[in-house]
C-alpha cells in the first residue's frame, strides 16, 4: 500500500501573478511605513500600533490581553514594548481595578501628544503608499478584498472588529 500524500492544488499563472504581489505587498508596505515612522517620530510601526490602540479605547486604556489581542501580539512581545514605551513616558501600567490579577496599560498625556503629534506624517505615508494611486472603485474592491482575506485570517474579528466595505 502506498501511503502517497495528496498532490497539492498548484497555482495557476493568474494565482501565482496574484499570490506573488500579494506577497510582495505584505513584505514591503511594513518595512515603507516603519521606516518613515522611525525617521519622523522615532517609533516602530508596532509602537505606533500599540498607542493608536490605546488612543482610541475608552479613557485611552486597556487590559493587557486586550491590547494584545488587538495588536496580534504575544503577551511577552507585548510586554516588551509597552516597557519601552513606559521608559519614555508615552505609556503607564497599573493594576486592573475589577481584576487585581490583570494588568491595564493606558496611554499618558505625553503619549496622547506623541499619536496626535505623529498622525499626520503616518497618514501622509499611507496615502502615498496605498491610498493615493487608487481610484475609489479601486479602493472599494481593495476593502472588499481584505475583507475577503480577513475572513480566512481573522474570522473572530480580533483586530478589525465588525468591518465591511465602506464602514
């Protein structure tokens, strides 16, 4: 008896063209977008993730495991930057008061100013690299796309949260 492993599902030219940009895409839009975030505000774009988070919670705060969630981030890598970022005075941590057990992390004032003070630049990178060269159609067919792809990566919704095209 052969115990031969199914053949795989080869892409064809029109898949391989799509997978490959697509790949493209995933390797180096991070790399552009952390690489101006460094320059202009000194933060990592996970940084810069972990206090947009945080600016947009209620009272600018979250448990730990939620801002982990949100960020797909482990609780240890988590942890990590939120040490770094408490070291400059953008972040502070403290005991969860419904949960002694919990840790919460909230955003500072001057961490408030950093966000505010770093937008501007970031939506200057994300229009150049991503919005801009778009026309709406194409925009709407991107966020249907993602959606497409989210629904496969992220069928809980952790990140996003309940999003759809033109939402």
């Amino acid at each position: 008896m052969s115990s031969r492993a199914p053949q795989p599902r080869w892409l064809d030219r029109e898949e391989m063209a799509a997978w490959i940009r697509t790949a493209a895409v995933v390797e180096l839009l991070p790399a552009a977008l952390d690489a101006q975030l460094r320059r202009d505000a000194d933060l990592t774009h996970f940084e810069y993730w972990v206090l947009s988070m945080l600016s947009e919670a209620q009272d600018r705060t979250l448990r730990m495991t939620a801002l982990a969630e949100r960020t797909n981030a482990s609780l240890s890598r988590l942890s990590h930057v939120v040490s770094r970022l408490e070291a400059r005075g953008l972040v502070e941590r403290f005991p969860c008061p419904q949960d002694k057990r919990a840790t919460n992390a909230r955003l500072t004032a001057d961490g408030w100013e950093k966000v505010v003070d770093t937008a501007p630049g970031h939506l200057d990178a994300v229009r150049h690299y991503v919005i801009d060269g778009l026309t709406r159609e194409q925009l709407a067919q991107l966020a249907a796309i993602a959606d497409s792809i989210l629904e496969n990566v992220d069928p809980s919704q952790r990140i996003t949260g309940p999003m759809t095209a033109g939402s």
